[in-house]
C-alpha cells in the first residue's frame, strides 16, 4: 500500500483501459465485475478524482482517467523491477554491477556480451564507462567498477585478479600525406625525432609505464578518437591498435609505417585483462558476464 492507494487499485485500472470494459478486466484477473468496479469506486473516493465517465453503455476514461492509467503504469513497472531486484539479490545476483573499460580494449565482443547479459539478468541495472589509459583500473580501486577492462602496466598488481582476455597488436601507422610516409626506406630514430608522436596517456600518472614511445616531440591524449583525428589531420604518428587500423589503412586514409630497429617489438601484444579487485569477489552477474567475454574472445 501507498498511503491509502494499493497496488491492487492500479493494477484494476490499467486492466480496465487495457481490455476496454470492466467486465473484460474482470476475466482477466479472475474477478466478480462487481469486484472491479467495487475497487475502482474506491480508488476515486480516496484520491478524490472521477477515471471513468459512468454515463454511456460502456464506462469510460475520462481525461484524468488516462492520465492516471499513464502513471498506474509507471508505478506498477517500478514495483515490478523492485520485486525482480529483491529476488535476484536473495539470489546471490548483485544490486548493481559496474563496468569500466580502457581505450584501448575493442568493444565488438564486449557489446556482444552487454546483450546477452541483459536477456540472462533483464532487471540487472548495469552502469558503464568508458576511461582514459589506466582509469578503468582506478575505479576499479576507488570501488567504482566490479569489472574492469584494461591494461595493467607493467605487470597486473598482487591486489588484482587478473584474467587475460587477449592480446592487443599497436602497429605504427601515419597519414598518406605525412613527411614520414613519403620516405622510401623504413623511418630512424633520428626521423622520427623531428616529428611529433601521438600518445594515448594517463592522465594522473603522465610518467607512468609507457609503450613505444620514441622521441620527445610528444602530444599526449586521454581520448582515442581525438587522437584519431590528429593523426588523419597528418599532424602526427602514433601506434594504432591493429583492429582499429585495419579498415583506415585499407581505405587508403593511413599507411604502416616501418621502423628500423622498433624497440617496440621486443615487447610484442599488450594484453587486455578482466579485472576486479581481490577483496571483492565478482556477484553472479559479474562473473556470468565475465565467463561470456572469455568465451567468446576465445572464439575470434
């Protein structure tokens, strides 16, 4: 009961403006007629409204009548996703689950897996970000995010449970009417000094771990498709995820650059992690969805 209304009165009345007669509500939820309208007399004489014009062969809705079924509707939802809620926390499924990812992780298989959670956990509210370089992890930390999709450079920390997703090929590429495209031999060290490289950075921890960064011309960036249009504009260099190259370089808007001697291939792929802090062991949810992106990582 709220106040002196029920949830019974309104679930009568959406019914009624549902099947169009009081007789009709009345079958539907296994009711007496006389049960359906006693019920809607007394929803009126408490709120003090009229909802259905009694003057016609049939009873119906008046202006307020419709504009209350708006909201019986809105109520009786609210009530529904409460009890949903309640039930999957006894359960064992958490009240929220919170998701951070990094920009370097591909979302193809991640959407994949968002869908299918919310058809497995229909009432689940889930909340989502998206992070610049090592934000996922500090959310992670700050008990913001369950799950975190991320790098964890250098190494994943002991506090962490870490589980490899896959690995992550960087690939230098520039604009077609770059200066370092137009050579005709792979670019040096010295080349590249002369030209700015496009850095995709942490924002709190700008000396923090980094990945194949030559030079010191830098331009640091927090968003990757900012980056990206710096880089097409053929205002700098950076290393692309190969995923996210593949098509730019295929239309002819970037092109591979080759480097001598790239430090950066001792390191090989960077491995992309699903994480979550040891002290706070994932929910049904958490893990459900967690077991759904391996999976289907593991299928690519």
């Amino acid at each position: 009961m709220i106040g002196n209304l029920t949830l019974d009165q309104l679930r009568v009345l959406v019914t009624i403006a549902e099947t169009g007669s009081f007789s009709a509500a009345g079958r539907k939820l296994g009711r007496a007629q006389s049960a359906i309208s006693q019920a809607v007399a007394t929803l009126e004489d408490v709120q003090g409204v009229t909802l259905f014009d009694r003057t016609p062969h049939r009873p119906l809705l008046t202006d307020v009548g419709r504009a209350l079924v708006d909201q019986a509707k809105v109520v009786l939802s609210g009530a529904a996703r409460f009890q949903a809620l309640a039930a999957g926390i006894r359960e064992g499924i958490e009240p929220e689950l919170a998701v951070a990812i990094d920009p370097l992780v591909p979302t193809a298989a991640f959407i994949d897996s968002l869908r299918a959670l919310r058809a497995a956990f229909p009432h689940l509210p889930v909340s989502f970000s998206t992070e610049g370089l090592g934000g996922a992890e500090r959310r992670l930390r700050r008990g913001e995010a369950a799950l975190a999709l991320c790098l964890l450079l250098p190494a994943p920390p002991e506090d962490v449970s870490a589980h490899p997703l896959l690995g992550v090929d960087l690939i230098p590429v520039v604009a077609p009417d770059h200066a370092l495209a137009l050579l005709d031999r792979a670019a040096t060290t010295a080349d590249l000094e002369s030209h700015v490289q496009l850095v995709l950075s942490d924002p709190s921890a700008p000396d923090g771990p980094s990945y194949g960064v030559m030079g010191t011309k830098v331009w640091r960036f927090v968003e990757l498709g900012r980056r990206l249009d710096f880089l097409l504009a053929g205002l700098g260099w950076c290393r692309l995820p190969e995923d996210l190259a593949a098509p730019l370089l295929a239309g002819g808007r970037l092109v591979r650059l080759a480097i001598q001697d790239d430090p950066a291939q001792a390191y090989g792929p960077l491995t992309i992690y699903a994480a979550h802090m040891r002290q706070r062991p994932l929910g049904r949810a958490g893990a459900w969805l967690l077991n759904d992106i391996r999976t289907r990582l593991a299928l690519t």
